[in-house]
C-alpha cells in the first residue's frame, strides 16, 4: 500500500505547533488519506499522500493497516523522531469524545471504535476526530480564530461543515454540533443528500455552485472559483448562482450570530481563497441581515490546506497531556476581552 504514497509538495515544515511531544497524524478522506510526522519541535515531516483503501466490509481494518504501515515507514525515515501519539481525523458523523467513527457516506463503515483501535495497532495513546472539527481547531488555537474564545469556523468545499468553539471549548455532542451545511435555508429548495431539502449545502457549498451553474447552462466549470470568475465579467447564470449562495450563507451566519454571538467566524477551504470577492459582499449582507446583535468579525482561514493534519497532531499531544494551547489553557490565561490583536 505504502509504494503509493507519494509526499505532497506543499511541505513546508512550519513549525505550527510549537515544542511539544512528537506524534504521527492521519487525515483519513474518502479518496486520499495525508499523513504526517510531527517532531518535537512541531515541524511537519514527511508529508505524503495515500489512496484510502476501500473494501466492502473492510475498509475500517485497510485503514488501519495502512495507518500500521505509515507509521512503520515514518520510523525507517525518520528513525530520530519518536512519535509518543496518534491523532486520526476522518469524515462523516464522528463522537470525538468516544474515538467512534459512527458512520461516512464515502466510507464503508458504521460505529468503528477508531481511537481505541488505532492504540492497539501501534501501541500508542491516539485520538480520533472529526475532519472538519480538527481544521476548525487548527484555527482555533493556532490560525485565525487565535485571539478568540466564542467561535465558528466553516469549511466550504464539497460539502459544508462547522466547528463551533463556545468559552474556549469545542462544543461536540457527541459529533452531531457543528453541521451548519444541513442547516435549512429553504424548505422548498433543492434535495440535499442527506435526505433533507433546502440544506445551505445545496446552495453555498463549493460544489453545489459548480453542480448548479452547470444544470443551469450545461457548461461544466472549472469549480466554484471559475463560476466566481465568470460573475465578475457578466455572466448571468454565474451571477445568479454566486449571489444567491452568498445570500444563503450570510443568511446562515446571521442565525449562528443571533443564537450563539460568536466574536468570529473563520471560513476556510477552498472558497475561502476567493478572499474579498467572498468576504466583502458577505460581510456586507451579514450586516444588512442583523439588528441589535454584535457583529462577528469575519475571517479568512490561515492555516492552509494541511488544517487538518494539523489538528490531528494537536489532538494527538493531548491525549498524552503535552504542552499544547488546550481550551482549557486559553480559558484560564485569556482575559474576557476580544481585543488581543493579532497574534
Ligand atoms: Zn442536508
């Protein structure tokens, strides 16, 4: 399995995570599965990309073989770094309190007690979390939401998903928090895969902007980002399309504002780099859509592609207890103040 692994290029080993204990991370998705060292030092070594194994029935036990086999060549590689934890990161419906991945629609699992057999494979203490949720606390205590205690960071990609951070601390219930992306906007919109109708998925997610300018022109474009490119030359579908889902998505921020008042909103994944294409007009339509309510500043995510690995490796360090920027650390150093500038 692991002759096809082939290092991603974008390793720039930065030390994001600061001195700390070494661990190994995996940032498992429905196609690939990115995994990393990660020293004492918190520099990123030996970046590679996997195809995740799938086999009908079997594909938690590949996994975890793969997960052996990584691991096993990281300690040839790099036979000074001592990996003391394993953070693992898939997505889907996860209980990241519990280590269970509960189910994945691109993976062919139901209730897999990962955490706990990540540690008997390798022998090490492990965690296993949420994708999404481990992105969103890479950039919670180490990006863009930094200075902050009352959260919600939004990935758009394919799909949408949150993670919201309420007094420091990840609110998980038990992996159902944070699914802002089946969150309905329009009772009387499109089908959403996940059986509901109107989800702000269908409307804002990455995919759906492309999935819905071409149904509208029959031109496949070249992702959300060339649907972005095509509005601001004129293109009536494009436009359209680009602007209802801006006005979906401040619809849904205004919501998470009004129940939640979070001090920021990090959006992250690849719209996010459209920058202030996205963040101007969105900035401007979430003001629009609020009264009294304390505006939430608006933020593109920093960390970057890798978030994820990232906050498995965090997650990782804690479970053995590791100097780390925990929710609970923050809470206890930061002043209920929002103003500590950028870090
Ligand atoms: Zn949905």
């Amino acid at each position: 399995m692991t002759e096809a692994a082939t290092p991603v290029t974008d390793d720039d080993h930065t030390p994001l995570l600061g001195p700390g204990q070494a661990v190994v991370a995996f940032d498992v998705g429905g196609t690939d599965t990115k995994s990393a060292l990660f020293d004492d030092a918190g520099r990123m070594l030996g970046l590679k990309r996997t195809q995740t194994p799938h086999h009908a029935g079997e594909t938690a036990n590949a996994v975890l073989d793969l997960v052996q086999e990584l691991t096993a060549r990281y300690a040839i590689d790099f036979p000074s770094v001592d990996p003391v934890a394993a953070g693992l990161i898939a997505p889907g419906l996860v209980d990241d309190d519990l280590g269970i991945a509960l189910q994945a629609a691109n993976l062919d699992w139901k209730d897999v007690p990962f955490k706990q057999l990540v540690q008997a494979r390798l022998g090490l203490p492990a965690s296993f979390s949420h994708d999404v949720r481990a992105a969103g606390e890479a950039e919670f205590r180490l990006g863009a939401a930094q200075p902050y205690r009352d959260v919600v960071v939004i990935v758009i990609g394919t799909g949408l998903a949150g993670s919201i951070f309420i007094d420091g601390r990840a609110h998980i219930a038990h992996g159902y928090a944070g699914e802002i992306g089946h969150a309905i906007v329009d009772p009387n919109g499109f089908p959403c895969s996940c059986g509901a109708r109107g989800c702000l998925e269908t409307i804002a997610s990455a995919g759906a902007i492309a999935r819905r300018y071409q149904s509208l022109t029959g031109i496949r474009p070249d992702g959300a980002r060339d649907v972005l490119a095509r509005a601001q030359v004129g293109d009536d579908a494009a436009t359209q399309v680009w602007e209802s889902a801006l006005d979906s998505l401040a619809v849904s921020i205004a919501q998470l504002t009004a129940f939640l008042a979070p001090e920021a909103v990090v959006i992250g994944g690849g719209l996010a780099q459209a920058g202030d294409a996205l963040f101007t007009p969105l900035r401007h339509r979430v003001d629009e859509l609020l009264s009294f309510h304390r505006r939430p500043v608006l933020l593109p995510a920093r960390i970057g592609q890798n978030a994820g690995l990232i906050g498995a490796a965090l997650r990782a360090r804690d479970t053995v207890g590791g100097p780390g920027v925990t929710g609970e650390t923050r809470q206890a150093e930061s002043a209920p103040s929002t103003d500590k500038g950028a870090a």
